[in-house]
C-alpha cells in the first residue's frame, strides 16, 4: 500500500489517492464510504445535532479483521481514526473531520450462556440488544438506563444505570474484552491476560484500542420488576424532593429512585392540563422481589396529588427504555454534570431555582443515585475511580434549532456554575461536552490519572486513539 501525504482541502478533507482507497477497500468485508456515496450521510450522523463533521472515509466494519485493517491504515496514511459504536456520545466523539471512522455499528452479536451468567457481546450492540438476550433468562448486565446508547462507549468511560447501586459501575462488571491495538494486533485484556491495558480500559475510554467484544458478568434480574415514573406540579418540587432525599438515602441497593425536574411533555402518561408546565418526577426501579417492591413504592404513589403515575410491575426491558423518548436522535444537546457527596437540602432548593428558568420544553436537571457497590471498592480498582460520589447531577439542555444555541448552552453553563460548589470535584467522563479541557478530563479520573498516562505510554505511544477525551502519552 502506498503512503500518502494528509493533504486537506478547502472543506477540510483529507485527500487520499484513489490507488490507497481501492487497496484499502479491498482488503474490507464491510463497505467503505465515501463523500457522496450513499449512505454516507447517514453513517457520519449521530445522536447529537450540534456534532456535523464530515470524514473522508467510513468504513463500515462487519468484523474484527476489518478493524484491524481500518487500524493499519490509519497508522500507514497518518489519518485522524475515530470509532463508531452507538454514536450517543454527548461530544460526538464518533466522528472525526477529514479521517478515518470506524462504524461498528453492525456488529451486534450477542452470546449469553446462562450457566456461567456471563454476556459476550460486540461492540456494535446497543444496550437494548444486551437486554432483550440477557432477560430471555432472567439475567441482566450492568448497563445504562437509555436502550439506544452503544455498549461501547458507555462501558469504556465507566458507565452506570439502575443496577448500579447493586453491582457498581459498569466497568466494574467487566470480565474481558477483545482489542485491536495500535499496533493492529488483536488481544484479550482481563484480570490474567494483560491485565494493566484491561485496567485502563474500564474507564480510561477509547484510549488504548479499539474494543470489539465485551464479556460481562450477568446477575438474576427481573423478567418483571416494579418501576415506572410518578410526576407532580413544579409548586410541590421543595416536599416531593424532601421526600425523595429521605427516601434515597434509606433505600436498600435493590431501590433505584431518578429525581428530574423538566416542563412536561406531551405524554400520555401525564395530565393534559400539566403539558408544557414545570413539572417534578421521580422515575423508580426496584429490582428485588415484586412484593416488597411493591410494599416500598406504596408510600411515594400516596404522596401528595401526582399528575402522573405509571409506577407498576413491568418487565425489566420496558424500564430500561423508559426513558428514549426523552432522548430521540438529531436533537441539539449540551450538558454540565458533576458528582455529589450527599443530598443537602440547599442543593435541592437550589435545583428547583435553576429548573424554573429552563429554556427549552426538552431540557431537565437529574440527580441519579449511585451510592452503593462502587462506594465499597477501593479508588483505584478501575480509572473510574470516584468511589465517594452518592449521585450525578447532571444538567441537560436540549432542543431543536440552532438559533437557540445561545439561550440553552447559557441556562446549561450558569445552572452549572452555581452548582459546582455541591460537587465532590469529580465529574463523569462521558458526560463531558466537546468544549471541556484536559482540567476537566483530570477531575473526570482524580487520583488515577497519572496511572492511565502509564498505560497510555505502554499501548498508544504515538496517541493514534485520541479522538476521546484524550490521555495523551508521556512525552507528547
């Protein structure tokens, strides 16, 4: 294969020659895309609207040897490489500008072997992929609470959902992983087989490799849990987030309670009279036995006067959807997130002041529980690291044209900056925007950074991964 300069043009594409593209090709089971090529479009967006770069090529991989050929060419040509799994990043980190995408997003087998309770899974699988295999068996991984994000991404930078409190960040729940390496060598990293880059990897994000199979550690949940989401008028948010404070606080690991204060959508589910108005939620999931489920959500579905109340028995699979439609593709979306210690009493008030100026019908301030298994294991057991955070506030604008851009990225940052003095110091690597810094990429990991800047130097010397929330190696 020939080498070629990274010439850009005007757009800012990088122009390859035709020869390098055609051997490239050639040595692919999946299909390469080009600008123009149809389906090109298609494959450069992403859930974020405000992310619109354009790649020169797309490759769209249907196994582990087209990564490794996508890899080797990157390195040869001295392209920018970014990785495509579900591609619901917050950063858009997906995609790169005038490089090399790797789009995984066809590959989405899923192996569950009930005996050994474990899931393998590639790197394309949604999280609702994992699910609806898992919970043929009454099983469930470790994952995140909206079925369309990418099991990739979310694992990588940590990850963490309604079985946390239970079982841990997801990372923690990580057996083994498969890896393309710079070097486009395909290896296993797990606690005996390289275990240092198997470390870095849950957590460190897509900086050491490219992961195309995930075996994770399966626990007995569901099929049927009792949870759902119960609303009541903005004017009771000070005793429904009291309620919610002591509520979280008492609850047993089993007992997930997602506090969000947001206008009212459209739903269904909620009060006509409600829609467009500032509302408060709590959307609830308990995954211990029915019963006492049932006996622990009695005294939240009598609280007050709700305006709306879909908190029942319901399969495992529909709780971990719940929240999609909150979600939809090809929205603009900012955010600002930090951990916290506890639920203080001015936090909350303070929430409730920052939601009554939200500017978007789309947009919420949520505060999701964490506290429990990941608070027992000691700080350095994966990067992800923060051990003494009890929740993650996350602020979440969100909205549809780009002429609002201004007034939603403002509400976001001043929310943000007010309640920073809450944090612990630490934020949720997957929760940074595209504007965030290396300073906030340090308060992301804490005390582990400096070791992940080891395992960084070891793998990706020359940084070829850096289309991340980047560690880059010593001496670059």
């Amino acid at each position: 294969m020939k080498s070629v300069a990274a010439r850009k043009t005007e757009g800012g594409m990088v122009e390859l020659e035709r020869q390098a593209i055609d051997d490239f090709r050639g040595r692919l089971r999946g299909t390469l895309l080009l600008s123009g090529d149809p389906g090109y479009d298609d494959a450069r967006s992403i859930w974020n609207a405000m992310i619109d770069r354009r790649p020169a090529l797309i490759a769209r991989c249907l196994g582990v040897a087209d990564v490794v050929a996508c890899v080797n060419f990157a390195r040869k040509q001295g392209l920018s490489l970014s990785i495509k799994g579900g591609g619901h990043n917050i950063s858009g980190l997906a995609v790169c500008d005038g490089g090399l995408t790797i789009d995984m997003s066809l590959m989405r087998g899923v192996f569950v072997d009930p005996t050994a309770r474990t899931a393998h899974a590639q790197a394309g699988c949604l999280l609702g992929d994992v699910d609806r295999e898992t919970q043929l068996h009454g099983l469930a991984a470790n994952l995140g609470f909206v079925s369309n994000t990418g099991i990739a991404g979310l694992t990588l930078g940590g990850g963490f959902g309604y079985l946390t409190r239970r079982f841990g960040w997801t990372c923690d729940t990580v057996l083994s992983m498969d890896v393309v390496t710079a070097e486009g060598n395909v290896v296993r990293a797990s606690e005996r087989e390289n275990p240092d880059l198997f470390w870095g990897l849950r957590g460190g994000g897509g900086n050491f490799g490219v992961v195309t199979r995930f075996e994770f550690k399966l626990n007995t949940v569901g099929p049927e849990i009792v949870g759902g989401a119960i609303a009541w008028r903005a004017e009771d948010a000070p005793r429904v987030l009291e309620m919610y404070r002591t509520l979280t606080e008492q609850a047993p690991p089993e007992f997930t309670c997602v506090a969000v204060l947001r206008p009212a959508p459209p739903a269904p589910w909620l009060s006509k009279e409600v829609h467009g108005k500032q509302i408060v939620a709590i959307f609830v999931c308990y995954t211990g036995p029915v019963e006492e489920g049932e006996k622990r959500v009695a005294p939240i579905k009598k609280f007050g006067k709700p305006v709306g109340d879909i908190l029942q028995r319901r399969p495992y699979v529909s709780q971990q959807s719940l929240l999609d439609a909150t979600q939809p593709k090809g929205r603009r979306y900012y955010w600002k997130s930090e951990y916290l210690p506890k639920y203080e009493p001015e936090m909350l008030s303070k929430l409730i002041d920052h939601a009554g100026h939200i500017v978007s019908p789309h947009s919420a301030i949520v505060v999701f529980p964490l506290d429990g298994a990941q608070n027992l294991l000691p700080d350095d057991y994966s990067p992800m690291g923060n051990r003494d955070a009890a929740s993650v506030l996350n602020i979440t604008a969100s909205w549809e044209s780009v002429d609002d851009d201004q007034a939603n990225i403002g509400w976001a940052r001043t929310a943000w900056q007010d309640m920073k003095r809450f944090s612990t110091g630490g934020t949720y690597i997957n929760f940074l925007t595209e504007e965030e810094d290396n300073v906030r990429i340090k308060d992301a990991y804490r005390k582990t950074y400096d070791r992940l800047v080891e395992v960084k130097t070891k793998w990706d010397p020359t940084n070829l991964f850096r289309m991340n929330k980047n560690i880059a190696p010593r001496n670059l």
